[in-house]
C-alpha cells in the first residue's frame, strides 16, 4: 500500500507540472458556467405561459371560452389523478417526505396555464390591424397595458367546428398551443356526441375513465406484485459506472505493471465497456434477482481488484509517459 501511494504521489506531481493540468483547472471554471448557462437556458425555453386570456371572437364562437375552460379543469384533474396513481405506484412500501408526493403531482400534471380575465377592451376590439397592435402590447413586458399577458387564444368557428389562434409573447412555447388543441378536441367530441343523442354525463365519465393495471412477476422481489424495487437494477448498474471507471483509470495511471499496449485502447473504450456491463447487470438481476446480482457484481469488482497487483511486470518497464525519460 505504501508503495502505491509513492507511485501515485510521483505521478501527481509529474502532472502537475505538465500544461494540460493547469489548463484543466482553468477550463473547470468555463465548463461550469456552461453547464449553468445551458440548464438555465433550458429550463427558461420550456418555463410555461403563466396568464392566458381566452377571446370569442364573432357570435358563433359564444359559450367556447366556458367550454374550454371545462375542458381545460378537466384535463388538469385527470392528469393529477394519473400522476397521484404513479406516483404511488412507484413509491409503494417506501416512505416519503411530507407532501413530496403532492409537489411531484403538480410538477408533472400542471398545464402551466392560468386562465385571466379578458380585458375589456380586448374582448371589444374589432378583427383587423387595431386588435393585432393591442395584443402586441398585452404580450409586450415593456409596455404599460395592464395586466401582462403571456398568451391571448381567440376562438372561434370554421365550418361548425371549434378553431383558435394563439399568441404568444414566446415564439418557442407550444405550450399555451397544445393545450388548446387538447380542450378543442375535448370540447368537438361533446358537442358530437351531444348531437347524437348521448348524454353528457357519459362522455364526461368516459374521459374520467381510467383502469387499474396492477404488474405481477415471479421473480419481483416480493416473489408476486412488481414494486419500485424491481425497477432500479440497471439503474444502480449506471451509478456503478463512475466508480469502475475511476479504478480503470487508477490501474492505468498509478500502477505501471497493469499497463498493456491495450491499457490506453481499454480506458477509451471503458464509457462502452461501463454501459454493457450495467445492461448485464441489469439482465442478470432479472434472472436471479436483485440482492444476488448486486452481490455478484460486488464480488467480481472485488476480485478484480485483488488480481491487477498480481499482473506480471513486463510492459510497464518503460515507466509512465509523465516521468519516463528520453
């Protein structure tokens, strides 16, 4: 052991004093105003609208805005009910925090969307250029209009079906957008079905429908209904990859009789080498269960371990490209 940690002081201090090192500690600054700047960057282009107004523009458009927003609570319920459903499903037998799982409904279910009250000169405004220039300064943040508008949907009728245009102060957020075309279809179905006869109700309790499917295996961990448990092999099979990946590279860097002419062509392809072997243990905890393959894993990371002291000396007589002398 003390040897090893002679050879890995050595090697530091030799790279140390190499340029890649000091550029590397340069770079780390840049590299994490990058991975900052690209997070913010994307969690700003998918923020979603936060106030929408809903516009009938002409008389056969009357009623679609309240049809909408029905629509719209509608689909919100059920998509809380579906994430409150999964969430429990994936969290059974296993305790979380106080109100975690309502947060992680709402994260997942909300539309982003807050139904505002139309303005009133809005709502008057006659179709043309004049309504165009007073929705681009409800969408404007800089302008005086009051309140600040993220999105405004007219709706309307073509050809005896529900239509909408949709502005928003974003040009990349589909959200306002998709979510209208959900109500929009929600809102074309009743009136079809009301025109045939079928009763609201049992359209509205045909929506609200949903099965309950509950996964049974032999070889789940509790021998009949599949848990969360059952679903993470291959995970912890990917949280193992960084560590093997460090001990590849240690065996590589501080111990001179483990390297090879393949050392360099293994440590290349160890991002590879790390995936497949995540995927065979994720295949092999299905077969023999979980616990056994973790401790199998375990066992043959181990012996790996033990055995690189024991790699005849022979290829690494040339000492480490850091300190090996002309």
């Amino acid at each position: 052991m003390n040897r090893i940690i002679l050879i890995a002081r050595r090697e530091y201090a030799a790279y140390a004093k190499t340029v890649g090192f000091w550029l590397s500690l340069l770079a780390l600054p840049l590299f994490g105003v990058i991975g900052g700047g690209v997070g913010y960057l994307t969690a700003a282009s998918e923020s979603p609208a936060q106030s929408v107004a809903l516009v009938e523009d002409g008389r056969e458009a009357t009623g679609l805005a309240a049809a909408v927003r029905d629509a719209l609570a509608g689909d919100a319920e059920r998509s809380a009910a579906r994430a409150q459903a999964a969430i429990a499903e994936a969290t059974k037998g296993q305790p979380l925090p106080p109100g975690a799982a309502e947060n992680a409904a709402a994260s997942v279910s909300r539309k982003g969307l807050n139904l505002v009250a139309t303005p009133a000169d809005l709502a008057s405004a006659a179709p043309g250029a004049a309504q165009d220039a007073l929705v681009r300064q409800y969408l404007d943040e800089e302008s005086d209009k009051s309140p600040h508008l993220d999105a405004i949907v007219f709706l309307t009728r073509t050809d005896g079906k529900p239509t909408a245009r949709v502005w928003s102060a974003s040009a990349t957020n589909d959200n306002v957008a998709d979510a209208i075309q959900d109500a929009l279809k929600s809102v074309n179905r009743r009136e079809a079905f009301a025109a045939a006869g079928i009763d609201a109700s049992v359209v509205t309790a045909t929506d609200d429908f949903r099965p309950t499917v509950t996964s049974f295996s032999p070889k789940s961990a509790s021998g009949g209904e599949v848990s969360m448990r059952d679903r993470i092999p291959v995970l912890i099979g990917l949280a193992a990859m960084p560590p093997r990946s460090v001990t590849l590279a240690l065996a590589n860097d501080i111990l001179p009789e483990a390297r090879g002419p393949m050392a360099g062509l293994t440590l290349a392809t160890s991002f590879v080498a790390q995936s497949l072997a995540a995927l065979a243990f994720g295949a092999l905890a299905d077969l023999i269960g979980i616990e056994p393959a973790f401790w199998w894993s375990a066992g043959v990371s181990l012996l790996g371990l033990l055995f690189i002291p024991l790699i005849p000396p022979g290829s690494g007589k040339q000492g480490s490209p850091a300190t090996a002398q002309p």
